[in-house]
C-alpha cells in the first residue's frame, strides 16, 4: 500500500473508531451515512477491524423503521480488558494519575498532594508516580499516556506555558528519558471536556462549553469539527474577562477580572484578609490561624450568616452568571458543563442553575441549552488525559497524533 492510500486509510479508520465511540452501537449503513465514506469502505474496516477483535457483529438487527425495511446487523466494540491508557493531571493541588481501559473504564488511581513533594523535583516525583502506579501492569498493554496541564504545553522546549512558578521545573524531557511510554499534552481543562465526549457519549453533544471554577477559571469550547486544532492559547481564559470596570485589580494587571469575584484562590484570600483586620466575623470561630481556611470554611461561614462572607459569595455568582450568560450568547452551544467543587454546594448550585436560565429566557431556542453541574471529581483531568491518550494512541485522531511526543 502506497504512502497515499495509507493515509487515506488511517484516516478512515480513525473516523469509524471515533464514530463508534460516540455511537457504541451502529450499523455499517449508519457509519457510511455519517461519516461520508462509502459503504464498501466501511464494510472492508469493519472487516479489517474485526480480524483484529477490536469490533463484532452483536447478532441483533434491526430495522430504523417499522416497516419491512433491510435489516441490518449491529457492530459494536470488543470489550479490550487488556489493552491500557495512562492520565496524568498535574494541578495546584497536586498530581492525580489514572490508569483505565479504552473505555475510561478505572483500572486504578494514586494522587500526590502538592504539599508531599518539592515542586523543584516534580519531574522526579512524576516519574516515581508513574512507575509505581505501573508497576503490577504489562508495559505492553499500555498505549501511551496523556498529561492534562494547567496552562499550555511548548513542545520545543518540554515545558509548561503558564504563569505559575510552581510547574517552572516541568519537562517533559526530563521524564521521557526514563519512562518507555509516549506521551500527549493538553490544557487540563481541556481533557476535561474530551473525557465527557469519548467516555460519556450519550450525555455528551458533539459542541458544548466546559467551565472550569476552581483555584482559577477555564472555559474549553468544545467542537467535535475542529477537535484538536491548535487555538489562541489566551481563548478560554474566562478567569480573565472583565466583569466590573475599576474594579478589583487582577495579577494579570488588570481590574475586574472575573476570578477575583469567584474564584476559590481569591475567595480565600479575601477571607484570610476578612480573618486578620477583623473580629467581626464568625471565621474565628471556625480557625486559629487565617492560613487554615479552606474553601469549606467559607462555606461553613455563609451558612452560619457571615455578613462578608455571604455578600462575596453572591457577587462572585452574580458576576459568574452574567459571564456565562454572555458568552452562551456569542458562543454556541448544546450545553454547558460546570465543574467546580464549589458549586457542588447545593444553595450555590440552585442559585447559579436558576440565575442562568433567567438571563436566557428571552431566547429563541427551539431547544434549552442543557446545563449541568458535574459532582465533584478530583480525578477528573486524570481520566480526561486518558481520553486524550486514547484519541491520539488508539483512535490515532489526525489532529491529535500530530502532537504525540514518541
């Protein structure tokens, strides 16, 4: 087979593993009408792909209407209990690492708080995470890992894009030099949002919107049309949006930024200020020292009716909805996903749903965009970076591959 028709043909593999994840169960009718390849195509990878135990015919037909139409049979995936992916998430809380099957299905799990290792060793504590975590497991089996960072990832230097000084000693070269497997990075927001496509297709459209509210704030566009494309690293930096002129000045030199209203890094730090200029606040009651407030705290305060507490919170969500509502307006979208162990607190999560659909009731929608608060899951950049791995390792996406680090 010439370099041509090779490529030709990985891409049309790749189509139809992609197409199956999303549609587990289909018919070689049905991928050649979606996907645009002809029938006698689909019928020769499906052969192919079955010689290769990757995909069977279920034995059930069926017909798309009740009518005496052609019957067709059902393919859907083998079952691939031996063949593995690694995800690595690396965020301000620490490392999480996942290794599951193709289908994001845990195989198992280990995570390093960011304060049980020197941030000037990571590439060492990595390499140690990854080995241990691998150890009872066949190399073989292992197609590769993907990395979710928090930032962007250079790969002509192995490093991290990002403002942090905690992560200036990542390099990927580093750790490729003892670890066999290859590797992909992404922003870890953005492997969040692969993991609901690949592993949770039927909740999952094909365009949506994943924001992130944590330490910062992070929206990934997601679009199945242009997945892997490389964007403007700056697009997505929602934490960054101007929400009110002259306001709070940001790190970033600005003022007003929305991650000053809501995000936990400046709701914390506005309470440890709230803690050491004033005794006026039930937050003595909960901790000694200002640098023992967690984000728990805060919300213990709020229920307990801390005057500070309780405006700072319903500003920040204000200004959150105000945020999100304008950029559904320029931004299509068939849902928004929130992730946030924030607004996991069910006042906060009831207020945010309902202001949002307020501000969008004006609309002409024939559909709702469908919004959906994730529970909390610290593993789940992790098991987003073993979406990433599978895409480019083992559905080997075009846009993806091109981004494999060997």
């Amino acid at each position: 087979m010439d370099e041509k028709k090779n490529n030709a043909y990985q891409q049309n593999l790749a189509t139809t593993l992609e197409y199956l994840y999303r549609h587990p169960q289909t018919s070689r009718t049905d991928i050649a009408k979606h996907t645009g390849m002809t029938p006698a195509t689909v019928t020769a990878l499906i052969k192919d792909l079955s010689k290769q135990n990757i995909v069977h015919e279920t034995g059930v037909e069926f017909t798309e209407t009740s009518g005496s139409g052609r019957r067709r049979k059902m393919i859907t995936f083998t079952k691939q209990t031996h063949l593995l992916v690694g995800g690595l998430e690396i965020n301000a809380r620490g490392l999480y690492l996942s290794i599951t099957d193709l289908f994001g299905d845990i195989i198992s799990q280990a995570d390093i708080p960011l304060e049980a290792f020197d941030p000037q060793m990571i590439n060492e504590t990595i390499i140690n995470l990854i080995e241990q975590t691998t150890a009872d497991l066949d190399p073989n089996n292992i197609l590769g890992f993907g990395i979710a960072v928090p930032g962007h990832y250079r790969s002509a230097t192995g490093k991290i894009l990002t403002n942090n000084p905690l992560w200036q000693q990542f390099n990927l070269f580093e750790i490729k030099k003892a670890i066999p497997y290859k590797f992909i990075l992404k922003n870890n927001i953005d492997c969040m949002a692969l993991g609901e496509y690949l592993f949770d297709p039927q909740n999952s459209p094909t365009q949506f919107n994943f924001l992130h509210v944590g330490l910062g704030i992070y929206n990934s566009f997601f679009n199945q049309a242009q997945l892997g494309l490389s964007k403007n690293p700056y697009i997505g930096e929602t934490g960054h949006m101007i929400v009110e002129l002259n306001g709070q000045p940001c790190e970033c030199g600005k003022k007003g930024c929305l991650q000053t209203y809501i995000s936990e890094k400046w709701l914390l730090k506005r309470a440890k200020k709230l803690f050491t200029t004033s005794r006026n606040t039930v937050l003595h009651s909960l901790v000694t020292e200002a640098d023992e407030l967690t984000l728990q705290d805060l919300i213990t305060a709020y229920e307990l009716g801390d005057e500070y507490i309780r405006w700072q919170f319903e500003k920040g969500i204000d200004l959150l909805v105000i945020a999100i509502s304008n950029t559904l307006l320029i931004h299509p979208a068939d849902k928004l996903y929130l992730n946030s162990e924030l607004l996991n607190y069910p006042e906060f999560q009831q207020q945010i749903l309902a202001k949002v659909n307020e501000q969008l009731r004006f609309m002409p929608f024939e559909r709702n965009v469908t919004l959906e608060v994730l529970p909390f899951d610290p593993f789940r950049g992790s098991l987003g970076a073993c979406a990433l791995a599978c895409l480019a390792f083992f559905i080997k996406h075009k846009n993806i591959t091109t981004q494999v680090i060997a």
